[in-house]
C-alpha cells in the first residue's frame, strides 16, 4: 500500500495511462492491441505499460512471441483498500460535523426563545 500513499493516484492521474488501465479492467491485451485503440505509439503504450507494473497495478506474461498484460488483482485490492480507508475517513468527518452543526442549531434555537 506505501506505492499508493508515495506515488498517490499518480499512476492513474495521467489520462492515457487511465484509458490503458480501464481497457485492461475489461480485458487482457497486448501492447499491439492497446495502441490500436488509443492515439498514442506503440512504445508510448510500453512506457505507461511499465509504470503501471512498477506501481503493482499490473502483471504480463509470454503468450507466444507477445506479452498480454492484465491487472494485477493484489495491486487493484491495495488501491481499492486504501480508496475504502480514506473514504471512511471521509464520511466519519462529515458526520461528525453534520452532528456538531445540528448541536449548534439546536442550542441556537433555545438561546433566542428563551426571554
């Protein structure tokens, strides 16, 4: 999870490296078949391809004389875990303050009908 917390959502900030990432969510593809979908040049397609691996968001292995690359289901469950952690951490934050703010309308309300 530190690749996360370090890198943030860096790895999937830049856009063509997001459409890769959601084109593998739908299937395995190969560095071939990724450029023929997306405006970018093969080697382009292997540069993101790389920092998506290094980050552990995905995996390849030899199919013949191709690489197909897939997401990593372990890297995808660590950013989905931390994405939960901090969601929780938002919504325990707006609670608490949703409380406070009825508290405080609660005691401005008998402060002004009081003589």
């Amino acid at each position: 999870m530190s690749a996360y917390q370090d890198a943030g959502l860096g790895l999937l900030g830049d856009p063509m490296r997001r459409a890769i990432f959601e084109t593998l969510a739908r299937r395995p593809s190969s560095v071939g078949e990724l450029a023929a979908q997306l405006p970018i040049s093969r080697p382009a397609v292997s540069q993101h391809l790389k920092a998506l691996k290094d980050g552990g968001l995905v995996v390849s292995h030899a199919e013949g004389t191709r690489r197909i690359y897939r997401l990593d289901p372990q890297g995808v469950a660590a950013l989905r875990s931390w994405l939960d952690g901090v969601w929780e951490h938002a919504l325990a934050d707006f609670h608490k303050f949703a409380e406070q703010t009825v508290a405080d309308e609660t005691t401005h309300h008998v402060t002004e009908e009081q003589p």
